[in-house]
C-alpha cells in the first residue's frame, strides 16, 4: 500500500484494512496548528477523522462525515 495517496477515501479503506483488534492510542493535542492551517472543507474531514480514532464515533458515522463533504 503507498503511503503517498491521502485521499480520504483511501484512508477510509485503509482503516477497514485494520485488524478489529487494532487499538488506536494517538493524542491529538498537538495537531490543532495544523489543523488551524487547513481550509474548513479539510478540517471538517481532519475531525471526523480524529473523532473516530478518538472513538467518539463509529466508521459508518465516520463515512458520512467524509462523503458528505
């Protein structure tokens, strides 16, 4: 898999890749200055992205989140 392509919907397939044992245990509180710097459409994907490694949501929340953008 190239790591190159950051589409949402190849990270999308790449996380139903995952194993469903896999635990996600990144912080995020240090990203809000990246975040700061990308255009809402791009942010709006970033949260639903975090909210889901954060496991605020589910992936099925999470695909509507990124194709509704």
């Amino acid at each position: 898999m190239s790591l190159t392509n950051t589409s949402p919907q190849f990270i999308l397939d790449a996380i139903q890749q995952l194993e469903p044992t896999a635990k996600i245990t990144w912080d995020f509180s240090d990203t809000q200055p990246a975040l700061d710097r990308l255009t809402p459409a791009q942010q709006t994907i970033a949260y639903a992205f975090i909210d889901f490694f954060k496991s605020q949501c589910d992936f099925a929340t999470l695909q509507q989140r990124v194709n509704a953008t």
